[in-house]
C-alpha cells in the first residue's frame, strides 16, 4: 500500500504542528513540516516550473497539504509595536517592509499552485485573508443570508456616536485581527479617544447576548459543537467549561454554507445562542485551535480530523 504523505505548513515548535505530526505518524502517513517561521532566514523554499522544493526535499510527491499557519501576516506598518517585539532600523524600515511583501508572494503564490494542480490543501491560503479581511467575511456571511450582528466599520466620530445609540451594548475589534473583543464604554466616547478613530477604523457590533457555541466543521460534515462557558466579552484565554450540545438542522446547514462561502474546508465557528433561540455567526476562521477542547472533554476531535486529513489525501473526502 502506498504510503501517504501530508505537509504540514506550521511550525516546528507550535502545539498543534506537533500534535498532528505525531498523530498522523500513528496513522502510518508520512509527514513533513514546512517551517513558515523559520522562512526565509532559516529555510530555504524554492519554486521552479510550479514544482516546489522545501530545504531539498521535493514536495511533489505531497498527498494533501494541512496549512495550521503560514505566518502570512500583511507588512508591518506600527513601527511602535514592531520595536517591542524586536530591534527595528528606523532609518531603513521600509527594506523590512519589502521583504515581508516578498516573503508573502512567495508563500501564497506556492499554495495557491499547489491547489492549482489539484493537491487537497486545507484550507486555501486565501481563506485566510476572511480572517484578515473580517468586514468582508461578515458581509459575505450577511449576503448568504446567515445571520450575523449589526456591524458598523468607520473612523467617523459621529458615525460611531449615532450607532452605539442604537444599541444598548456594543463591542469593538479590529478590522484584521489581533486584538480581543471589548465592550464600548462611555470614557471610550471621550473626545480623546474618538480623536484616535482618525488615526485608523474600527469594527464596531451590537452586542448579542447569549450562549458561546464553538462549531468544528470538516468537509462537508458539523463534527463537533460545543456551549463554552466564560464571563469575558471574548472567551478566549478565559474558557470556564465546555458542555457538548446538540444543534438544530438548519443551524448545521447554515454552518456548511458558512465555511463554503467563506472557501474553508476545515472552520471552527463561532456563534451566539441568544435567550429566544437564535443563532448569530460571529466569524468562521481558517485555522482553528482545538486541542483545548480535545483536553477538557476528551472528545478526539484531534483524530477526527487526522482520518479526514487521511481520507482527503486519499481522494475519498
């Protein structure tokens, strides 16, 4: 039997990169690790007539590429927050800039050939713009008829002061990402602080109250839903218990329409249950955790996608 072979395009070092790689070793594939971290200082990837070579080892015998990140990060523009996180030349910033945009080509210009060819990559590099491009993603969930929260995206000072008026609660995020979910309170309606709207928009949404329920989509299959408990406006990093939860048909299927929409093939969504029954989308992302929840349930969500990740290399997904 001939021995299947899955990339993942990760890191060495990140929980989830190494949780699957010993996992799908279990399962008998082989498996290699393309280090997005360490390119290009570190790694050496090269592309010749669509044919990809990872630190000499040629990727074309690849069944099925697992894309847990690719560090694709848009080029730097707060020099402020790049001199905390290291050492930035002032003077020459925009050579930094350059080779993030050339780093950035290179990496999706090689997935996006890879799925050209036909090779299962999971998930599409630009479905990871939807985690970048939020209004957009919100947009496109609100056009498919999905419900989602009354969202306004401006640096109009008025504009802000009219909405939040509406509502009694509402919350802020940034457009791409980054940064937790947090309430509006009045001192942020200050002059002071909406003298910063000038400076760069903001996502603003009505508040919706209700349950957080996590979604794990695969294919075309809910395989997972979980109610998580939290008292934070974003539950991230603040998880108090997760309780297993059964959701009606048409929220399942507005679930797949959601990742189809969205060119996902593996999503974790994100939902409000509110007190009168509704669901509400917040946001499906590309490349979602989910060994936390594997851990406090013991559910193997982690194996489940092992076999899908198996069965699309197989071409039986």
């Amino acid at each position: 039997m001939e021995t299947i072979t899955i990339a993942i395009v990760g890191s060495e070092n990140e929980a989830h990169t190494l949780h699957m790689k010993d996992l799908l070793h279990e399962k008998g594939a082989r498996v290699i690790v393309i280090d997005t971290l360490q390119y290009p200082e570190h790694a050496c990837l090269s592309l010749e007539q669509g044919a990809a070579d990872y630190n000499g080892i040629a990727l074309s015998g690849v069944n099925a590429f697992y894309v847990r990140t690719v560090f694709y990060r848009y080029p730097p523009y707060d020099l402020e927050a790049r001199d905390r996180q290291t050492e930035v030349d002032r003077d020459n910033w925009y050579v930094e800039y350059a080779a993030e945009r050339e780093r950035q080509s290179h990496l999706a210009s090689w997935l996006c050939i890879e799925a050209a060819k036909g090779k299962p990559v999971i998930n599409p590099i630009d479905s990871f713009d939807m985690h970048y491009l939020k209004p957009y993603q919100i947009d496109l969930l609100r056009r498919n008829e999905i419900p989602v929260p009354m969202t306004l995206v401006t640096n109009d000072q008025e504009a802000l002061r009219t909405f939040a008026k509406r509502f009694k609660k509402v919350v802020y995020k940034p457009l791409s990402g980054g940064a937790p979910c947090q309430e509006l309170v009045p001192g942020d309606l200050s002059e002071e602080r909406l003298e910063r709207l000038h400076a760069a928009p903001v996502l603003f949404q009505e508040y919706i109250e209700g349950e957080n329920i996590r979604v794990y989509v695969m294919g075309a299959k809910v395989v997972s839903s979980h109610r998580i408990q939290s008292m934070a406006v974003d539950y991230r990093g603040h998880e108090e218990g997760y309780t297993r939860v059964d959701l009606p048909e048409p929220v399942k299927q507005m679930c797949l329409t959601a990742v189809r929409v969205c060119r996902m093939k593996f999503s974790g969504i994100d939902l409000i249950k509110t007190k009168t029954g509704k669901y509400v989308f917040l946001e499906c992302n590309p490349s979602p955790m989910f060994l936390g929840i594997v851990q406090a349930t013991g559910e193997p969500l982690d194996r489940y996608f092992a076999d899908y990740l198996l069965e699309t290399a197989r071409g039986r997904a």
